[in-house]
C-alpha cells in the first residue's frame, strides 16, 4: 500500500524524536541518562527567531539614547495542536507583563508615557503546540489525542505551523520544499524495477524499501536535517512538543484601523520534554531580549541551564551559533562560547 508523502514526514520525524530522546545532544555536549524532569540542574535550549517586515525595516529603529515607546497588549494563553495537555498551568498573566517589559527595555524600548506617545503596539501571545507522535496511548486524563484519532493532514499542517515557531518562515518554507521531495522521490521509486522475463536483472531502489525509512544518504528530509547541528535541533523541536511565547510589534498609528501594519515578530519556543510553562515561559522571555526589534537572517539556539531550587535561576546564555557576518547589537556576551558552525555539503 502506497502512502501520501505527509505520512513518511510524520514516521520520519516521530522515529527521530524517539532516537533523540536517547541519544546525546551533539551540538552542546551536554548529556544525561534521566529525564529533564528528573534533573535538579536541567540543560535547555531555547530557539529565537525575529523577522522583520518590509514596514519594519523602513522604521525607526531603537538606538542607544533614542528608545523606542510602546503600549504591550498581552493576548494570553494558548495550546495549539492535538497533543496538547489540560495538565499545562501557565504563569500569571502578571509575571509574563513584568517579564516582558524588562526584557523590551535591554533592546531599546520603553513604556510609553504622557511625554513620550508610543510609536508601537507589542501584542503578545504564550502557550504550547503539542504534537501527539509517538504517543501510543491517548490520555484521557490530560485530554491528548494519538495519531490514529488525527489525519495525516492534519499531523503535517501542525507540524509546519511548529517549524514556522521555532526557526521562521524560511526555515518551515525550506521544510516543506524537503518534505515535498521526500514524498515524490518515494514514489518514483517505491519499488524495484523488475523484468518480468527474468532476462534483465532487478533494477536496485537506491531510496530504500518502501516499508522503511529512506536510505538516509538519499533522503531529502535527513540531508535537510543533517545541513547542520541548528538543523538538527529545529527538526528535532518541529517533531515534538514546544511551548512558546510569540511578540507582534505593530506601528501604533495603523493599531486601531482595519489596516494594521506589522513591524516584525519575535518567536520564542522551548522543547517541553520534561519542562513546565511556569518554568520555561519567564526563562524564554530573558534570554530573547536582546533579540526583539532586531532583523535575524536565520533562528538563534542560546543554551541555558536552569537551576530549580524553590525558584527558577537561570544559569548565563550560551549562544550555540552566530550569524554569518555579526550577530545583532547589543547580543548577549556573558557566558557566551562564539562557535561558528559550518555546513555540511
């Protein structure tokens, strides 16, 4: 039986979720046999990625002595995706307004006030984006779903709206593109060509069975994975179970019209494996900080230990890899260890 390409994305995707989970993190050397859960010092990386509009770039832009205003508008708390757990207890909304005041204000933005009017609307939204892979029992206690109760469509489209959170729009753009060679190269060549006649030998099929995964070195998906250890990670994040924080920042006088300008949006997420929203969500607002307003080429992985000792501490950011020319201003220094990561042919 021949299955939708959205299918081998999944069971690719959900296989290595597995593995990983097992398996070192070879980007950070960071590695240990008990679950995040367990773990009183927890190692995690966050993933930050702002992109910038059109409108954006042509805006003022924070600089030092000349801050930006702005009013905040938080939009509260959302799970997305049909693994998504009523067990998720989210911080109040009044520590995620603190947090995200003083983390606007280290990339140059300030409350406004009666002397200075606002010139943006920073509307932000937290939550979790859940996906059931791997999930053999659904729990009806935690109200999640398997993949035998949700489509194949379904799954893929979850899983590219997870991509776009954790490494951009261009990197879920670059997915897809994988994803969608993955299923065409498994049709071409879903079977051995064979004569019938017996008088020309078997034709090899150089992607693998049909049953199983693709060899890995013709893979389009594992050549996308492999490109590089942020590839890795993103891929990894993009299979499983993220929370998130997502920040909107909108030019002030469009706010209120049908015709809202955006000026760029900064996404945050976390992989959830073991970790707790009231935990996480705080922790991914610091570490972007230095991040929101500022145009990103590509997602950064800033990696943080977090202490759990009555009260979250958060160990220095280490940034996991850089841009290829700089990275922005006023980027995180303390703790950090500048490796530059070079792609795979």
């Amino acid at each position: 039986m021949k299955h939708p390409s959205g299918y081998w994305f999944a069971v690719f995707l959900c296989t290595q979720a597995l593995l990983t989970a097992a398996t070192p993190d070879s980007s950070s050397n960071v590695f240990s046999l008990l679950p995040k859960s367990f773990q009183k010092n927890p190692h995690v990386d966050f993933n930050v990625i702002t992109e910038m509009t059109n409108e954006g770039r042509k805006a003022p832009q924070p600089a030092p002595g000349r801050p930006s205003y702005y009013l905040t508008k938080p939009g509260g708390f959302v799970q997305l995706g049909h693994g998504a757990s009523a067990r998720d207890k989210p911080p109040a909304v009044e520590q995620m307004e603190r947090t995200m005041e003083k983390s606007l204000v280290e990339s140059g933005y300030l409350g406004a006030t009666k002397d200075h009017p606002p010139t943006v609307v920073i509307v932000y939204s937290w939550g979790s984006h859940s996906s059931p892979l791997g999930d053999d029992v659904s729990d009806p206690d935690a109200g999640s779903a398997t993949p035998s109760t949700v489509s194949n469509e379904v799954l893929i489209n979850e899983l590219v709206e997870r991509a776009r959170l954790v490494g951009g729009d261009k990197f879920a753009q670059q997915l897809v593109k994988a994803m969608a060679e993955e299923g065409a190269a498994r049709r071409a060549t879903y079977k051995p060509r064979e004569d019938p006649t017996g008088g020309v030998p078997a034709q090899p099929n150089i992607m693998g069975e049909g049953t199983g995964l693709m060899t890995r070195i013709f893979s389009p998906i594992e050549r996308f994975r492999e490109h590089s250890a942020k590839n890795r990670n993103l891929v990894q994040d993009a299979g499983g179970s993220v929370y998130f924080v997502v920040a909107s920042a909108y030019d002030f006088a469009s706010a209120t019209t049908n015709s809202k300008i955006l000026l760029w949006r900064t996404k945050m997420t976390v992989n959830s494996d073991g970790m707790s929203l009231m935990e996480t969500l705080p922790a991914l607002i610091t570490a972007a900080a230095p991040y929101f307003g500022k145009d990103m080429p590509e997602a950064e992985i800033l990696g943080q230990r977090i202490h759990r000792e009555g009260t979250v501490k958060l160990a220095p950011l280490e940034i996991k890899s850089y841009y290829e020319n700089s990275p922005p201003a006023n980027a995180p220094k303390e703790g950090a260890t500048p490796v530059k990561e070079e792609s795979k042919p």
